[in-house]
C-alpha cells in the first residue's frame, strides 16, 4: 500500500500501530486516519476568509470563501465522506472547481496550506478584533499597521491612552464604541460548546460503532432536551458484558484521548474536541438513570423536591420508600409516582412544565409530521446551488404539499439579489409550473430586504403578485433599539408584508442579536396578521427559545422554514421542530401546518 493514504474521509495524525489495507484503526504509525468534520472545514474556510479581510484582500474573493463556510457548516451530510468526490463537491452552492480543490485538500490533510501561510503573517489574535462590530476588516488593518494591534489587549490598552482618535477615519467618539465594544466582548461567555447539528454529525460513527454491543441506547443531557448548543455527550446503554462494552468503546478510531475507564463509566474526548461519557445502566434503573441524565439541573431539583414532600427518595436508580423500589423502569413510571404527567425533554428546564403537568395544561408538541412546507428556500437564481425545478422535486419528495421558493431581493447584490424585473420572469415561471403540478403547489415569494427606513427593497407592484412575502434585515445592523424596533414595525405597514425572516439576524457563537424589542415587534405582528419566522438553519435557530414561547403566550402564529441554499439544507427542517418544541409550540401554533387553503386565508393580511 503506498504511504500517505488514507481515504477519502479521514486525514492522517500521529499513531502507533499500522495502517490496515488502506483502512484505519484507533492507533496507526506512521499515520492514523481521523475523520475531518464539517466543522473544521468550515472552520478553516471561515478563518481564511477573515485573514484574508484583514489582508485587504479582493472581496468577491473573501465573500466566497465566507459562502463556503456557512454552506458546509450549514449541512447535515458529511462533506468529508464526499472525500474526492470533486463533481459532487462543485453541485454545493458556492464551491467552484478552485474551492472544490480547497476542500479536498482538507478532507484529505485535515489543513490548508494557504491557511498555514497566512497564519504565519497575520496573528490569529486579531481575528477578535476583526470580530468586534465597531472595527471590521479594514480599521483592523489600519489598527494593525499603524499601531502595531495584534490583540483586544492591545486595542484596549492604545483606546486608552488615546492614541486611536488620532487616527484618520476614527476620532473620539469611534474610540468610544471600541471600547464598548472591548467591555461586551469581555463578558460574553465563550463556553467550548457544539452546534446541535454539528453533534450529529460528530457522533454518527461512533454511534453506529456502539450499535453493533448493546441492547438498548440513548443520548441525554442537553441533546435530548435539543438545547442549540451541547457541551458535552453522555450516552447510556444497557449491555450484557458490560467489560466488553467498555473496550469496544474507547477502541473507537475517532478518539483523542481517554480521560477515565471503568465498569459502569467511561470518559474519552473525540478528536473533534467533543467529551462523551458512556454509562453502562441495568435495566431496572434505565427509566430512572434517563430521567436523572436527561436533566436539566433545575428540572431535577424540583423534582427531588417534590419526591421530598412525598417522603421519598429519588436518584439515578428509582424513587424509594426507605429500601423500597417504587419505580426506576421507564420515565412515564417516574413522573407518574409523582403524580405528574409525562414531561417531554425539551419542556424540561423548570419553566412552568410542573404546574401544566399537575393542570393537565401540557402542550402537545409540534412534530416534524405535521409540517407540510417550507416557506423559505433559496434557488439558484440566486446564492442557491439548486435551480428552481430542482428544489421544488426535493420538496415533492420529503412530502410536502408546498414550497416557498424566497429568492433574495436586489439589495443583497452579494447573492445576485432580484429585481422587480427578474422576480416578474420567476413568477411567471411559476405559474406554468404550477399548470402542471398536481396535489403540490409552488408558492410565489421573495426575502426583501427591510431598508435602513423601514420601506422595502422591491416595489409593491411586483409584491402583490406573490403568494407571501418573507422580510428581512442584513444591513445596519447595529442600529439603536428604538430605531431598530421603529424600522421593522414600519416595514409591517406594507399590505404585502407578511413573515418577518431570522428575526434577530443572529449566528450562534459567531454574531449576537441585533438591539430589536421584540415583545412589541411580536404584538404589533399578531395585531396585523404579519407572522415572525423560527429560522431552522443550525447556526441561526432565530427564534430563540424563550422568544418562541412569548410568541405563544402573545397568540402570534410562527412559520418553520429552512432558509435553505441546497437540497440537503431542506433536511434542517427538524433543527426548527426541535426549537419550536422548546417553546412549547402546538401544531396549530405553526402556519406551515395547514394546508394551502388554510394557509393562503392566514396570508391575507388584516
């Protein structure tokens, strides 16, 4: 076998033990084959881009590598398995035959050379800086070159003294921001926590590695709760040799390090940084052990307390009456014996979810079944890969019964955003499908941008020929609340207003909310029959939570759409299930439960 080879989804780092026919194994020398995540490429291609920035690189050229980023980030399919799969690679949104190369070279390496080299001329610490909305890439450089910044210490320290406000272009009052700026970005807390889907993806190997020794298996913790963000994994199993099961796990290929490993309990950290706990559990405690891991801490407590109240004792192994076992075999037992309904995991965070139980007042939680379409996708007419007839087959075959085809308008010019013109020509398009269409229907829209003035970017008489419109902010963000709050309630005066899209414009980890008083925006949204969006791409989830359950308490219906750019972003749709369940959202909370001719009498606006 020739040296250096590995496959097509694993790239090669330090072992101990041969390469096994061009396979691999958990310890290898002189190579060991890891698999490359999308995380990490979009992690390399997302850092490249920003070094480039600060660089004073060619835009068009930084915006696709940033394109990329948010592409591969965005998919629940493994880029890496696609490995040198070159033509596949260039059907994604966004990757040409150069950055098809860019990404081969990292599936295969677990690196990129042109990252390598930048690294070395530009400190990776000013990417913080970069990062600070009141600087950006070209006053990063300007910083960088003139006074030498290399770090948010160092930008602190010259904002300080007052050396930034006699630079050209800043001033006092700029000096100012940064150092508000600095104060935000010192308290926000950084937590090393994994996108909900980028654990899927972490963990299906090693899933399907465990699959083959035990009995019975489930992940807890947060990811059944299907927080937005996990911190770690713990999975329980029930195994008939326990010992064998132990070393079958830590044989894993994929592991970096095995922090602890016993009879019931074992500890690694995967090479993606990601910590798994493996509980073995016996089958007359699985109930209990569930409801113990599940969590969350707050829930827990407060059911301690009530076990306490009873005169019992509750733990991972059962709820107790002195040395009696009074249930331990399935949750339902559990909560039952408590006099509780059944509480689902994603209601599970001391929020309320005791006193429904005790009122009978549960919500029966949305599923992904009862969504019949997506009201927000992306064709390649503009920054999608897919053209039109394309997205709307991959949509007949998920089994929808509709799809919204939400092409950007003109002002996004980065995405080739369309005109009132281009928009005519889709439309019309459109129609002829539809002429032939049977039992689905293509919905005519558009994601207009909401203008820094509030009015929108195309023209009412292209807007009134549309099915629904889907609003959005991408510029000025970093208005004041006030004038942020004003913009969107004057962009729901429009007649053709209809779903306001990722309503806070946030990316998990990478960009906060902009300043919006949504309580307002969601009141004066159910007062005109406008609707807001839970936008399902895994890195936004925008609504929050807490924000979709005020949504649900203030009686303003939501749509879950996708956003997607690709076929396989259509998939994302359980991500906005998942969220819309953790605010305690029904079926009839969604618009994009009923059928078209529900839905069409809800568009109408009031």
């Amino acid at each position: 076998m020739a040296p250096g080879f590995c496959g097509k989804a694993f790239k090669f780092v330090t072992g101990s033990e041969l390469l096994i026919d061009g396979g691999y194994t958990s310890k290898l020398s002189p190579f060991q084959c890891v698999m490359v995540h999308n995380k990490e490429i979009a992690s390399i291609l997302g850092e490249l881009a920003d070094l480039l920035d600060i660089k004073g690189e060619d835009q068009f050229r930084v915006r696709s590598y940033r394109k990329a980023s948010r592409v591969v980030a965005g998919m629940s399919e493994s880029l890496s398995r696609l490995g040198d799969d070159r033509e596949k690679l260039k059907e994604l949104p966004g990757i040409g035959e150069s950055m098809a190369k860019k990404i081969m070279e990292i599936t295969e390496t677990g690196k990129l050379r042109q990252l390598e080299d930048l690294r070395e001329e530009i400190p990776r610490s000013l990417l913080d800086v970069l990062r600070l909305e009141q600087v950006g890439p070209q006053r990063t450089k300007m910083l960088h070159d003139a006074l030498n910044i290399t770090s948010i210490d160092d930008l602190e320290r010259v904002a300080r003294e007052g050396e930034i406000e006699k630079l050209k272009g800043f001033g006092e009052k700029t000096s100012a921001k940064i150092l508000k700026g600095i104060e935000e970005f010192k308290k926000e807390d950084k937590p090393d926590r994994f996108l909900l889907a980028e654990v899927d993806e972490l963990i299906s190997s090693l899933l399907d590695h465990l699959e083959k020794k035990v009995d019975q298996m489930t992940i807890a913790g947060s990811y059944r709760r299907r927080k937005e963000t996990v911190g770690d994994i713990d999975i329980l199993v029930t195994a008939e040799d326990p010992g064998q099961m132990m070393e079958h796990f830590v044989s894993f290929e994929e592991i970096r390090e095995v922090l602890s490993k016993g009879e019931s309990r074992s500890s690694v950290v995967l090479n993606s940084g990601l910590q798994v706990d493996l509980r073995i559990v016996k089958k007359q405690s699985w109930g209990s052990a569930l409801l113990y891991f599940t969590g969350s801490k707050a829930h827990s407590i407060a059911l301690r307390k009530i076990a306490r109240e009873k005169d019992y004792k509750l733990n991972e192994y059962g709820i107790f009456q002195g040395k009696k076992r009074l249930a331990s075999r399935t949750e339902k037992a559990m909560y039952e014996k408590l006099e509780l309904r059944y509480i689902e995991p994603e209601l599970r965070e001391d929020r309320g979810e005791f006193e429904a139980a005790r009122g009978n007042r549960l919500p029966r939680l949305i599923t992904l079944e009862d969504i019949r379409g997506d009201l927000h996708t992306h064709t390649s007419d503009t920054d999608g890969r897919y053209s039109l007839e394309e997205m709307v087959e991959a949509a007949r075959k998920k089994g929808y019964e509709y799809v919204a085809i939400s092409d950007h308008s003109k002002r996004v010019a980065m995405a080739d955003g369309l005109d009132d013109k281009r928009l005519a020509a889709q439309v019309e398009k459109i129609n002829k499908l539809n002429r032939d269409m049977k039992e689905f229907r293509i919905l005519k829209s558009i994601e207009v941008d909401i203008l820094e003035d509030g009015s929108l970017d195309l023209s009412d008489d292209i807007l009134k020929e549309l099915d629904l419109v889907v609003c959005s902010v991408h510029y000025h963000r970093n208005l004041s609340r006030k004038k942020q709050t004003s913009r969107i309630l004057r962009a729901m005066e429009n007649p053709y207003f209809n779903i306001l899209a990722h309503p806070t414009g946030r990316i998990i980890q990478e960009r906060r909310a902009y300043e919006i008083d949504m309580e307002k925006i969601m009141k004066e949204a159910a007062n005109r029959g406008c609707f807001l969006e839970i936008n399902a791409a895994p890195d936004r989830l925008d609504l929050n939570d807490e924000h979709i359950r005020m949504a649900g308490e203030l009686g303003l219906r939501l749509s879950i759409s996708t956003d997607a750019h690709t076929l396989d972003h259509l998939n994302n749709m359980r991500y906005g299930v998942d969220q819309a369940r953790r605010g305690w959202l029904e079926k009839e909370d969604v618009i994009s439960t009923r059928p078209w001719s529900a839905l069409k009498k809800l568009l109408q606006r009031k």
